[in-house]
C-alpha cells in the first residue's frame, strides 16, 4: 500500500492543501543532531511533501493552548522513502522531534505515524515529542485496513480541538492494533483506547517473553533443564492469554 489511500481516506477540505516539498538536505539539518542520523536520513528518503495544514481557520476545528502545549495547527507530511530504505522507525521519531507542530507522517510504504509534542522544560520556546511516536502500518487487502481508512474522514472525527482531533488519529492507529489481535476493528473513547494501548504494550511484552524461553529451550541439551523451561514457557503462554 502507498501513502495515497491515507492521504484519500482523510478526506480533508481542498483548503488544507499545501503541497510544498521539502528537500532531505533540510531535513537533515534540522532533524539530525549526529552523522550517523544524517546518513541515515540520506539513506532512508528521497524528500517530504508537506501534503497538508489543518488550522482552526481552514477545517473549523479550535486551537489547543494548556500549560504543557500549544497546537494551533496540525501538520501533514508525506515521507517520500527509498525502496531499500533501513530504520524507518528511527526517521520517524527524528522528523516528529523536528517539526514544532504535531504531525502526520504518511510514509510511501503504507504507514502512518504520530507523536504528541509539548513545551521542552529547558526552553519554553521549543518543543519535544511527548511520550511515544504512534504507527499504524496498512496491508493491501486486510479488513482491519479497509476498516481504518473507512474511519479516518475528517467530518466523522472529534471536533471540540486540535488536541482532541490528533488523539482520534492515534486511537484510531490503537483500533488497527487491537483489530489484529481481538479480528475486530472498533473505534472507542480515549480512555478506553489508552487501555488498550497498556494491554498492547503487556501483549508485546509476553510475545518477546515467549520468544526467548523457547529459544533458550531449544538450545539447552540438559532434559531436566529443557522440562522447566517448557512448563515456563507454558505458564507464560497461559499468562497471555
């Protein structure tokens, strides 16, 4: 899946059209802060396109303004990746670092991505994400796919801010998660969907969990060695389930 069915499915005014591109040179300036993020950024994208603003005066949606953060826009970029492109997680977290706005990011292979930023405490006037870069990566033909895309126009999501409109895109990258696991795609309240992501987070921590024991059980020639570590592996089997 490219980026155009995400870009589709947001269904957003033609007024929020921006269409600039923006050259990896720029990018590297501003979000590398090392050689190695450099030419990782330099062997990773061919360039961005800022696709999109959504501001209060385009799309009717107010401000944001608390005492951690600002979100008077929300940006939408198109990451233009190469095909042999390494570490896309890695560019990820350094263009959301780089941007002062939350943002968007709607990669070429079909993923999406969006970090909460908030006031750096050492300089007011900057900004650092907040918490995790969220991913929501789409395969062509899945149903739990279709059903995310189907659940991204911009009329069908909150409205009361910008803050509250950002979190629907990241609970709504939560849904594709659970949709993998439980077969189910369902849009649920924030609170409901920032359960959900413990519950992932719990999951993953099982699965890597399971991953090693049968690995160390494979491994171990000692039978009485390799029983306890398949009643262990059994036991963790149980636990995530």
């Amino acid at each position: 899946m490219t980026s155009e069915p995400i870009l589709d499915a947001m269904s957003l005014p033609n007024q929020c059209s921006v269409g600039t591109r923006i050259y990896k040179k720029t990018l590297a300036e501003h979000a590398a802060n090392t050689p190695a993020d450099r030419r990782l950024i330099d062997g990773a994208v061919e360039h961005l396109v800022w696709a999109a603003t959504l501001r209060p005066t385009n799309i009717g949606v107010p401000a944001f303004r608390d005492d951690a953060r600002e979100y008077l826009e929300i940006a939408v970029l198109t990451v233009i990746s190469k095909v042999d492109a390494k570490n896309l997680s890695r560019v990820r977290e350094l263009i959301h670092r780089a941007i002062p706005y939350p943002t968007l990011l709607v990669f070429t292979d079909g993923t999406l991505s969006a970090a909460h930023i908030r006031r750096s405490e050492s300089d007011r006037a900057a900004s650092v994400v907040d918490g995790d870069v969220h991913t929501a990566t789409l395969l062509d033909g899945e149903p739990a796919s279709s059903a995310f895309l189907a659940s991204l126009p911009l009329a069908g999501l909150p409205n009361a801010d910008l803050f509250a409109l950002y979190q629907a895109y990241i609970d709504r990258m939560t849904a594709l998660a659970v949709a993998r696991v439980t077969g189910a795609f369902a849009v649920v309240p924030p609170a409901v969907a920032e359960r959900h992501r413990l519950s992932l987070a719990k999951l993953a921590e099982a699965d890597a969990d399971i991953a090693r024991t049968r690995k160390n059980a494979e491994s171990v020639s000692q039978m009485a060695k390799r029983v306890e570590l398949n009643l262990e592996l059994r036991a963790l089997t149980a636990r995530r389930a």
